[in-house]
C-alpha cells in the first residue's frame, strides 16, 4: 500500500507533469493517462528518477544551456592552463604529463559538447529527440564538472635544469687564443672580458670555441650566445637573451630588464656578446653585475669588438687581441680550403698558392674567401691571374663573392664606423704608403696636414689631432702598431695588406670606376712606365731607383691634385711632364737627389704644399715667389740660400722648415724672415738653423714668430748654459717641439742653472725631442738646484750622438715622460745610470723610474758595462737595442722576472751568448732576442 504522503507527492508529480505538456502535446490526455499508470505501479524508491527522465523531453532547453555554461567555465580554465604552461616553459620549467591528459579530455568534452547543443538550436519539438539530446547533455555536464573539479589537483609544471648554449658551427681549428682565454673566463677575477681585432680576424670563431668548450664542460648555469652587430641596442640584446632562455618575451624593457635579472641573480652565467660596436648598458638589459657575485657564483660577460674604445666603455677587465695568423697557420687554413688536390695538381699553383697567402697576410676571412673560390681552379693561368689582381688591389676579383658579403664590404664596417668625414679621408690616405712599409706618423700627419683634412689655427694643435686620428685608428685595428719595424716603432705604424687594398677599393669608388689613386714602390727589374690618365687624382711613388722611373701619359691634362715622389733617387723630373698637372696642390719630393731646383714646380700655381727636404739643392729659384697659394714650405737639411725677395710675396705661408741646413748665412736670414713673416696672420711655426753666438743672439733680438723645430750649431763657448742667455725668447720657450744642439767641439760642458734673482730659467714646457750630437768633448751635464721635470716636463726623446767624453746621462732617469734614450757613439761612458751620482747632485732616487721608457738604443758602448744599478727599474720597457756595446754582459731587469711590456732584445748573437742570465732563466728569454 502507498502512504499517504507518497500519495501526495505522486500527485503532485502528476500535476506537475501535467502543466508542462498540456501546451506542447495535443493528445496530452492519452499521454496523461500513461504516466498515472507508470505512477501508480512504480516501485516508490525508483519513482523520483522516472519522473526526473520522464520531465528531459521537456527541460531539453535548461539541460543544454546548464552545459554551454558549465562548458565555458572549463574553457575559461584551459585557458589559464595554457597561459601557466607558456609562462613556465619560458622560464625553464615543462608540462606534466597530468596536465597534458587533462587538456586532451577537456579539448574532446569541449567538442562533444558542441554536437550536442548543435541540434537543439534548430529542431521541430519531438518527444523522444528532446529526450535524446537532454539526457546527453546532463550527463556531459556530469563530465564537465568532473573536469573542472580536477584542475585543482593537477600539477600543471615541473621545473628544468636552465638550458646550456648549444654548440654552433665553427671550424675544427682551435684558435690560438683559445686557452689563454679560457682561463680568463673560468677565473674569480675578470668580470668583464674583451676580445678585440681587425674584422676578419677570427674574434667570432674564438667566441664560438669558447660557447662550445662552455656548453660542453658546463662550468655555469647558462651560457647566452648574443649576435649584436652595428646597430645594437639594449632592447635587442634582452630580446635575444629572452628568446635563449625561454623567458617572457612580453612587455616593457623595464619589465623585461626585472624578468632577466630575476632570473640570473641566483645563477652562475656567462654572456657571449658577439660583434659589439658600441656601449651597451648591462644593468638596462638586466644583467647582474659580474663583479658583485659571490663565492658560489660565477658570472662572466665576453664580447667582441673592432674597437678598444669599446673595450673601455664596457669596463672591460681584461683585453685581449686576436692577430692576424703566423705563416704556418695562414698555410695550413688556406690548404683546407683550397684542398691539397688542387695545390698539387700543377707544380707552379703551389708557387702561386705561396704568393696569394702573402699577399693576404694571414687575414683568416680574406684566406677562407679566396680560398674557396679558388678550390677548383687547376689551370695555372687562373692562380696567376688571381696574384695580378691581388697586387691591384682587387680582391673582390679574386673570390666571386656577392658585393654585400665580400671580404672588403665586411671590413669596410669598420671604415663606416668612423665619426666624421676628416677622419675617413685621413683613413683612406694611408694607402698611399705602399704594402708591408713602416708608415712615420710625423709623416703622416704633416700629409694631412698639407692635404688641408686637418685645419687648425695652430700647428701644435694640428699635430694633437693627428696623433689622435692615429690612435682612433688604431682603436678600431684600421692602423696597427709596428713590431717589426724595431728601431724607431713607437714612431711608426702600418697598415695591413687587405686593409690598405680596401681603403684603395674605396677610394676608387669601390671597384666601379676607373683607378684615380695609385701607389707604386720597390725596385723594378726592368723599366716600367707609370701611366698617367684623365682619372688619375693621387699618385704615390716611393723607393724606386730613377732609373726603373717612367711616366706615360694619356692625355693633356690630369685631375692630379696628389704627388708623392718621396725616398727615390730622382736627380731630375724630366720624365714628369709637371705642366700637366695644373691642378696640383700637393707635391711632395722628401728625400732625392736633385742638385737643381726644378722650376717647372714654379708654374704650379694652385700648389700648397711643397717638400723639398733632403736633396742636394744649391739654390732656390726667384720664381717661387709665384706660387702665392703656398702654406707649406719645407727645405729641411738642405744647403742651398733662400731668395730675400720670395718670403714677401708668399702671404698664405703657414709653415716653413729650414731646420738642419748647412747654409752660413742665418746672421743675414733673420731680418729678411722677421721681415717676410711678421706681417702673415695666419704663420704658425718655423724651423730654422742657427750657427753662431752672433746669430743666436741677432736670433733673440728679431725673431718674434713661433719657432718649433731649432738647430744651433758651432757654438763657440766651453759651457753652454740653459739660461736666460740660451733660449731666453719667452715665445720660443712656450712653442719650441725640437731643440738640436751639434757640432760644437768647444763645448765641455751644459749646465742646468738659475740665472736671476727669481730663480726662473727657461721652462720649455712643449719641447719633446732634445738632441746632442757631435759634441766630442762634453763630458757632463750639470744641474745647479733645478729638477730636469721643471725644464723639460714633456720630454719624451732624448738622444746622444757622438759625444765622445760624455761619462754619465744619470739626470735623465728624472725626466717625468721620457719614452725612448738613445745612447750612440758615447765611447766614455761607463754606466749609463749611476745611483752615487744622483744622489750627489741632490735628485731624490726613486724606486719607480723610467714609468714611461719604451725604447733604449745603445750603439757603439765600448767602455760600457753596466747600464744601471739594481735599484734603477724598466717597467715599460718594450724594445732593448743594442749594438757594439761588448762589455756589457747585463740586462737592466732581473733576468727571472723581465719587464710585462717587453717584446724585442737586438743585438749580435755573440753579445747575446755572452750576456751573463742564468740557465735555467735563458729559455724564457730567448724568444725576446733578435739578432742584427
């Protein structure tokens, strides 16, 4: 029997039933009468959920929409999975496997969802199809649920080791470099680690070799591999690094700086910047500082650059250069390329093979790229060619590479990053020297001087922006110091084969049109004609006997605004039609033998630059005076007079040298130049040749110019004092870069002293370059209560030649910026630096002398035999020259512990044998001696 309060709910279910169908189902009687006989005979425990199916066919509308939004509360929740496992997987970390089936069921619920709720939106009601789809649609919300309930128990990630570099691609030839290098990285000691070097070099190829040694040794964390190139920024280095380390790549810098920085703090690293041309700021792109890491941490920052400048806005801790390869290696690589199949395939492609490795100097990308394209060339014809063009400075001949990826458009980056137009241009005038030859920097900066590239109001500052522009060149590897060139090479530089025949490249419009600049040198075997065209702007001849010197023209005049004859044996300009060059402006003739002055040179009326210094001239010509366009006129170590009437009509004059000459007359020269020159605004220096008591004081009382190269000679009195007497000119004193004192045999002696009641004496704060030659009977220098720092605070060359009794140079040991002491033909002296002596003038010995001393030339020492005492130390000490000096059988350095900076001893082998080092020390230093 039912109960009675079933009873009532039965009913109620009947009613309720009852009212949903009776506007949906026309026959709903016969319906009706079906469900009171399902209630009234249904087991009472089973009744609900009969009644909950039997109501589906009319909630088919609540029951898919109860879905829809369940369905969009798991899709809302997958995302947030998704958005979770993205994050992580760039900050190292990787989906669980729960996570991943989880998301796969959610994906096939979500689509069966779908199929569901796609039929109910278009149907004609029918009572089992709505049961269908509502039945369906509850239980994939029973589905649904379930999903969402279990996301909280899912791991969604699990954290990874950081990622190391992987290796990349680099030549099986360890650079030399490698292990030193190495080292640096690996210490507790250099944060920061420059690697610098002409382009081409191998400076990437060392940085790949260190990514792989790293990657493969794991000594970090993380190892960050960062291509920068020319236009670089701080955004696009934390952009890269990002990407590596799988970090969040969105966002400002700021927050991309936070989320590198959070990152590394607490890992050891190291980043490789590669190709770096300019300061990036590591702190901006998030990088913890490498010096502030501590014990457990090691955090490390290695780039590359073309620049030392760079170096220093990096504050980089250690610096180290890549050079270019020695001949074995330039030998070995170039044989890789080219395969030994093809070298041996003739016997004259080896000889040929041997010239073209020359000519690229040991230049790795210049013999990669010629390599290569050379690697199938078996006709001899070819390899000839190929040397042809080398010497012509076509590279870009040689290597069929396409125009934006050859050898010289990758180096010209470096051309291009110079700052300003001047700057260029001197770059590209340095390929008027020819290939392999020691460059003077004096002379190259008085040929930008001449050029007019450097303009400035006065000639000391024209010299400091030379020197300058030479060392900003030689920052970004376009000059280059020269080793090589060991008896004056702090005076020289160089310029590399491929680098020279670049600046040619450019300067010829990069290949296109036809050659305007041209360099010849050395010894011709037999006589060759220089041609001579409409194009030709500059020409350079240098170190050709006149002999092998021709010229042939092709055409009537020349756009030859450039003439460089120096260091010939030209007797004549015969063969040198200078009536066709009416646009020249430039000539220089330094080092000939003319005997007469060529007056053809007098109709070059555009001439502003002229260079006559050591020839043979007897004479100058009147005519001179017709080339009113000249600033600069040099006629040093000449014998030949100079014209009264000439200096006059040379109003633009801005430099003239007469310094070095023989000529007797400088008593009469001084009213015609004080005359001549004290009326030209724009005069900066003079070099003149004293050679008398009378001229020198005639020289006080008239000369009011700026004087900067100054020879006195014969001067007739026993002691020369450095007084108001000598040199007294206060302009002189203030300008004054060269002071030769020669040729005076009276003179036993100089002496330093105060010589007025204000104690002051000539203070020649410019003077750089001080000489004593053929002084035979000088034996001392003298200094009465004066400090050779007071007299000469800028000194930095200091020679003495010939004199004979000189017995000691102690006092130069006080000179502040001395750099190079000469000694030569000084038979007396017996030890070159005396502490007793020092100390009884009165100097005060200090343990840290000669800080600056590169460079010391002893020749022809044959009393010498020691150099100094123990005390006396050479920290900079970089070239040890030595000739004739048998008796002196020490070093000035302990022999165990040599100086940082040294590179060359010279000197015969049998002075070398007898020098007295330890055996077990002369191992180490015999790679420093060269012989003579």
């Amino acid at each position: 029997m039912i109960s009675a309060t079933t009873s009532w709910h039965l009913q109620a279910t009947r009613l309720s039933i009852l009212s949903q169908i009776t506007e949906k189902v026309p026959n709903y009687r016969v319906i009706m009468e079906a469900v009171n006989g399902v209630i009234t005979n249904t087991i009472p425990e089973i009744a609900g959920t009969v009644v909950e199916h039997i109501l589906y066919p009319f909630q088919v509308d609540n029951k898919v929409r109860d879905l829809e939004c369940a369905t969009r509360d798991l899709v809302a929740l997958k995302e947030d999975v998704q958005t979770k496992i993205e994050i992580a997987e760039r900050q190292n970390g990787s989906r669980t496997k729960q996570v991943v089936e989880w998301l796969n069921k959610v994906e096939s619920v979500v689509k069966e969802a779908e199929e569901i709720k796609r039929p109910n939106r278009k149907r004609r009601w029918s009572f089992w199809s709505s049961y269908t789809t509502s039945n369906s649609a509850v239980k994939k919300l029973c589905e649904v649920k379930n999903l969402c309930d279990q996301k909280s128990t899912i791991e969604v990630t699990m954290h990874l080791p950081p990622p190391l570099a992987q290796e990349m691609p680099a030549s099986s030839s360890k650079s030399p470099n490698l292990k030193s290098t190495l080292l640096f990285v690996n210490d507790d000691v250099h944060g920061i680690i420059g690697i610098w070097g002409m382009g081409g070099v191998g400076k990437t190829h060392l940085l790949k070799q260190i990514n792989n040694e790293l990657c493969r040794d794991r000594p970090s964390d993380v190892v960050v591999f960062v291509t920068c190139s020319k236009d670089c920024s701080e955004e696009k280095v934390q952009n890269e690094i990002i990407d590596k380390l799988r970090l969040d790549k969105y966002g400002s810098i700021e927050q991309k700086q936070n989320t590198i920085y959070n990152f590394l703090r607490e890992r050891s690293f190291v980043l490789l910047l590669d190709d770096l041309w300019g300061r990036v700021d590591l702190d901006t792109i998030g990088i913890p500082d490498p010096m502030s890491a501590n014990g457990k941490l090691k955090r490390k920052v290695v780039l590359t650059t073309r620049s030392t400048e760079v170096c220093g806005q990096m504050e980089v801790k250690k610096k180290i250069r890549v050079d270019v390869l020695k001949w074995d290696d330039a030998w070995s690589l170039f044989n890789e390329k080219v395969t030994e199949e093809t070298i041996d395939s003739d016997p004259l492609i080896k000889i040929y093979a041997v010239d073209i490795v020359k000519e690229l100097g040991g230049l790795p990308l210049a013999i990669i790229t010629v390599g290569r394209a050379m690697h199938d060339k078996m006709d001899r014809r070819e390899w000839e060619q190929a040397i042809v063009l080398l010497k012509q400075a076509r590279l870009n001949d040689v290597e069929f590479s396409h125009a934006n990826q050859s050898v010289f458009h990758i180096l010209k980056f470096s051309y291009d990053s110079l700052k300003n137009d001047s700057l260029k241009q001197c770059f590209l005038h340095c390929s008027l020297w020819p290939e392999d030859h020691p460059i003077q920097k004096n002379d190259l900066v008085e040929l930008w001087i001449g050029l007019g590239l450097i303009n400035e109001s006065n000639i000391q500052a024209a010299y400091n922006v030379g020197y300058s522009y030479i060392r900003r060149l030689q920052a970004v590897c376009l000059l280059e110091i020269d080793d090589d060139y060991t008896i004056n090479s702090d005076d020289t530089v160089k310029i590399h084969d491929v680098i020279r025949d670049m600046a040619l490249w450019i300067a010829n419009n990069k290949g296109v049109d036809a050659i305007n600049w041209i360099v010849r040198s050395g010894i011709f075997k037999e006589a060759q004609a220089i041609q001579i065209s409409h194009h030709t702007e500059k020409l350079s001849v240098m170190n050709i006997y006149e002999g092998n010197l021709s010229f042939s023209f092709t055409c009537s005049s020349t756009k030859l605004s450039t003439l460089l004859l120096s260091h010939n044996s030209l007797h004549n300009l015969k063969t040198l039609k200078l009536e066709l060059f009416s646009k020249l402006t430039f000539l220089n003739l330094y080092n000939n033998r003319l005997q007469f002055f060529p007056v053809e040179i007098c109709k070059l009326v555009h001439l502003q630059y002229l260079n006559l210094s050591k020839n043979s001239l007897k004479s100058l010509p009147e005519e001179l005076a017709k080339l009113t366009n000249l600033k600069y006129l040099l006629l040093r170590g000449i014998e030949c007079t100079f014209p009264n009437e000439v200096l006059s009509k040379l109003k633009i004059l801005r430099v003239l040298d007469l310094s070095d000459c023989y000529s007797d007359d400088s008593v009469e020269i001084f009213p015609m130049l004080e005359k001549g020159l004290q009326c030209f605004p724009n005069f900066q220096a003079l070099g003149i040749t004293i050679c008398s008591i009378i001229a020198l004081r005639k020289f006080h009382e008239t000369m009011s110019v700026p004087v900067r190269w100054l020879d006195v000679r014969s001067y007739e009195r026993s002691c020369l004092s450095f007084s108001s007497s000598f040199l007294g000119n206060s302009q002189l004193q203030s300008n004054l870069f060269s002071l030769k004192i020669r040729a005076s045999a009276s003179v036993e002696c100089v002496e330093f002293e105060s010589a007025s009641e204000d104690q002051s004496i000539c203070h020649l704060r410019r003077l750089e370059q001080l000489y004593f030659e053929a002084m035979w009977n000088m034996n001392e220098v003298k200094w009465k209560s004066l400090d050779p720092k007071d007299v000469f605070p800028r000194l930095q060359v200091v020679e003495f030649n010939a004199c004979h009794k000189l017995i000691s140079i102690s006092w130069v040991v006080n000179l502040p910026c001395i750099r190079e002491l000469r000694v030569l033909s000084c038979y007396s002296i017996k030890q070159l630096i005396c502490i007793n002596e020092l100390k009884n003038s009165g100097f005060n010995v200090s343990q840290h002398s000669f800080p600056f001393l590169k460079i010391l030339h002893l020749y022809y020492g044959y009393e010498l035999e020691s150099i100094s005492d123990p005390m006396i130390t050479f920290p900079a000490l970089e070239f040890l020259d030595i000739d004739d000096c048998d008796k002196l059988k020490k070093l000035p350095f302990r022999t165990d512990d040599p100086p940082r900076k040294l590179k060359i001893i010279s000197g015969s082998e049998e002075w070398w044998n007898n020098v007295e080092i330890e055996d077990n020390h002369r191992s180490s230093l015999q790679p420093f001696f060269k012989r003579l």
